[in-house]
C-alpha cells in the first residue's frame, strides 16, 4: 500500500509532519527547522553577485531542456499560486498570506468558474467554447506583409487588457500565447468530442463543455509530471515518490503551497531565462531577421507588463504570433532555443526589473522574500531530507562563491541560492539536485493526490488519449501538434497579394 502522508520513524523518534495550512493558505513543508534570516545586506550583495556571466554563450545554454519549458513553468505557476502580500523587510507568517489561486493543477486560470459565472471568457453562441481574439488590423512594422486580424491573440478589452481567468498570464508574450494554445486545445477537444473523433475520459453523463474540461486537465496534469518535471528535476526522487509515497509533503484535507516550494525550489525558472529569443522568423537574430526578440519587447507587447497600447491600436501584430517549433522539440529541421542553466545566476535583464519597487533586481527579492517567510537554510534542508551537503568548497566556487563566503553562506546558504548551486554542482546545471528535486515531487504529486478529481486519484492507470508521437503518452509538443498553430506566419501563406 502507498504511503501518503508523514514518513517513517528515524532512531525510533517520531518525525514532525509539514505544518498543516487551512484551505487557500501558503504553509511550511520543514515547520521545525531554524528559520535562517540573514541580513537584508548580505542577501542584497549575494543577489547582485547572482549574474550571468556570459549571457550569450553556448556554453551556458541547457541543451536538455528547451526555452518553451521556462514558461510553460511560468503558466504552471500561475494556475496554483498567487500571493498579494508585498515585498518587505519584516518576517511574515506563512499562514496568514492567502493563496488566491486553487492548489490544484486544474487550469482555473483557464477556465476560471466556468461559462455559467463567467461567461465573459466564452463564446456567447456557443459557452462550451472560449473566446479568441485576433491580432492587429493593422500590419505589424517587422513585416507588414504578413496578413493582419489573425486568430492567434487573446481576447481583448478596448483597454487593451486580455480577458482572462489570471491576468497574470498577459505579462510577457510568451506565457500569453501559450494561454492562448491551451484556449485552442480546449476548443479542439471539444469539436473532436462533437464529431465522436475524441472519447471522453467516462462514461457518466456530462456535457460537452465537462468532458472535454476533464479530458484536457487530465492531458496537461500528464504533461506536468510526465514532460516537465521529468525534464527538470533528478527522475529518481519523481519515481520514489510516485512508487513508494510523499515523505516530506503532509496536509489534512486539502492541500497548500509550501513556501518552500513557492519562494525556493519552484523559483529555478529564473535561472532558465534567455535575454533574447529566437522567436519566429521576423524576431530572430539569425540571418533575414529584423531583431531578436529580447526581454523587454517580449514585456512591451502585452497590457499586463507592457505598453501594448502604444503599437498600433490594440492587439499584438501578425508578426508577433510565435513560432512554437523554435520553443520545443517539434521539428528537427527548425533548431529550438534552450533554456539557460539552472545554476545561481540569472541574466542582466532580471537585475532591473521594470515597474517594480526597488529593490528591482530579481534575485535580490527572491532572497529577500526568503527571509521574509523565514525559509530554513539549504544545508539544514538537506541534513533534515538526508541527502548529502554541498560542501564549503562547493559552495565557494565560481564567482558568487567569494561573495557567499563572505557572508558565510558557505556554511548556511539561503534556500533559494542553494537549490540553484546544487543543481550547478550535482547535475551540471541541466536538471536539479537532490534537494530541489524531492522538493518539487513531493509537492507536485501531493496536489494531485490531494485533488480528488485529478487522473491520479481518479483512475491511476489512465494514459493519455489524445494524437502523439508516443501513444500512451503525451508532451507539450503533442499538444501544440494536435492543436495545429505551430508557425500560422509560416504555415497558412498569410501574406497580403
């Protein structure tokens, strides 16, 4: 039989469990751990030593995993957690921030309450289906051959603001056009389930709009366990879980966001981030490009983040639809962009953060936001998880490792900060280490267990069912393949006679 919650005895003592949250709270997966809460200016330091140090380079490139995995993190993210509570210097208690998103992998940033409470997301002759917009009436300046009033942006307010379940995934372009692929995926099912082409996932009685919402969930909760993690973090400590049970990760009812999840471990996206994109053929420095597409037009063509208003009326141009097969593995003969390392630093961009009350570098607020929540050290994490410490040495290497000497994070480093090294040291930056890893699966898994409408409680020897290049299975690249949007700039001849 699986074991679900708590974890065995260790020299015959009980182990505490993680600290029980009420529903829609944050709360602590180590509840007995001695918070480590450094100075605000050792931390500042670190941060501003956590930088790139050739942006550019191939060599600090993550061959293993492709750029479209960095937002696809990004998206997840925004379907589980959401806090409000601003960045501050006093300790705040993990209990009384609320998470406004379900702790669920159930795409309520997509389908929000659904038709009936918020039709605004839907098609009004036709609720099963979410609205879509079109891009600009007006050509885009990168190429303004290419046809304009396109389907492929999210619907849109005269205010420029996208109607969405989370707005958040409007705040850079390309969170927003892959919301916008999972809009399609789910319109798609429900036409497959029309014309009887897609079987759903039961036989009970339920309309279209819910067969279909149970079936796309169930394909992108696969997706989350199956492609992304398995991508990212080390598969032996996913498949302990998976077969022998969650040891660190407890709740009573319900589950909730550690924060050790939420402001150390899931952060490893940061480090992932590229500058600049290889975006589709118009936004690219390879040769017959006008630009690559770096950071901050991507955070300019969005209402959220950027100043979409100011292009040419209201939605984004033709040009900017994405090319997804230059995000992930779909076409051999177009080459993706990969990720960044996950390894302790982060590209120059991330150090100033526009919009943002100072402190405006990136790594300088998610160490500060560690502290606030008074995460437990990395070392003391690993000692309590029973993996091996980095050492001082490991510590103290390459160009952060002389600022987290001086500091004496070499002996304690912040949680964040250590995930990131122990994936540079353990895994040569292309997955993370041990601690990182069993962090994230036993959060993962436990929202899915907790959920009792997820495919793991609900039938736990389903595999997908939907078109892949490996049946029983299915990927982000399946998915964006079956949906059929790949390169619309490309594919459908959209260029004005």
């Amino acid at each position: 039989m699986r074991r679900r919650h708590g974890f065995p005895p260790r020299n015959g003592e009980k182990q505490p469990l993680s600290e029980f949250a009420p529903a829609g709270k944050f709360g602590r997966l180590f509840p007995k751990l001695r918070p480590f809460t450094p100075s605000v200016e050792s931390l500042t330091d670190l941060g501003n030593a956590m930088s790139d140090p050739s942006p550019e380079k191939p060599e600090g490139d993550n061959l293993k995993v492709p750029a479209g995995f960095t937002y696809l993190g990004q998206f997840i993210d925004h379907d589980i957690t959401l806090d409000t509570t601003a960045l501050q210097e006093i300790i705040v208690d993990p209990l009384a921030v609320v998470n406004f998103r379900t702790p669920m992998l159930d795409l309520d940033s997509i389908y929000g309450s659904g038709p009936e409470a918020q039709p605004y997301l839907y098609q009004l002759d036709d609720p099963d289906l979410f609205l879509i917009g079109t891009t600009n009436e007006t050509p885009g300046t990168g190429d303004p051959k290419i046809k304009p009033s396109l389907p492929n942006d999210l619907p849109r307010l005269s205010s420029t603001l996208a109607v969405l379940g989370d707005s958040r995934n409007d705040e850079n372009l390309i969170v927003a056009q892959l919301h916008l692929a999972f809009l399609k995926f789910h319109n798609k099912v429900v036409a497959g389930i029309r014309d009887g082409s897609i079987k759903p996932t039961s036989s009970i009685d339920k309309s279209v709009f819910e067969q279909a919402r149970e079936l796309v969930i169930w394909h992108y909760q696969w997706i989350v366990i199956h492609d992304f993690l398995t991508r990212l973090i080390d598969k032996e400590q996913l498949e302990i879980v998976l077969k022998k049970g969650r040891e660190f990760f407890s709740f009573k009812e319900q589950p909730f966001i550690p924060v050790e999840f939420a402001v150390a471990a899931y952060r490893l996206g940061h480090s992932m981030v590229r500058a600049e994109y290889d975006y589709n053929r118009v936004f690219t420095p390879r040769p017959g490009g006008v630009t690559p597409a770096t950071l901050e037009l991507l955070f300019a063509f969005t209402a959220k983040s950027g100043k979409l208003g100011d292009f040419a009326n209201i939605p984004i141009p033709s040009d900017w639809i994405i090319d997804w097969r230059r995000f992930y593995e779909i076409d051999p003969a177009v080459p993706f962009n990969p990720s960044r390392k996950l390894d302790p630093f982060l590209v120059d961009p991330l150090k100033k953060l526009p919009n943002v009350p100072a402190p405006s570098s990136l790594a300088v607020r998610n160490l500060l936001r560690g502290r606030s929540v008074s995460l437990p050290s990395g070392q003391s994490v690993a000692r309590f998880m029973r993996f091996k410490r980095l050492t001082r040495a490991e510590i103290a290497s390459g160009p952060d490792g002389a600022v987290a000497v001086k500091h004496g994070f070499d002996i304690e480093s912040p949680l964040w900060y250590y995930i990131l090294k122990e994936a540079q040291i353990q895994a040569q930056g292309e997955r993370l280490g041990q601690v990182g890893s069993r962090i994230l699966a036993e959060v993962f898994v436990g929202l899915l267990e907790g959920d009792s409408s997820s495919y793991l409680v609900r039938n736990p020897d389903w595999k997908p069912t939907l078109p892949a290049q490996i049946p029983g299975t299915f990927t982000m690249a399946d998915l964006l393949k079956f949906v059929g949007d790949l390169s619309p700039i490309d594919e459908t001849n959209n260029l004005n006679p």
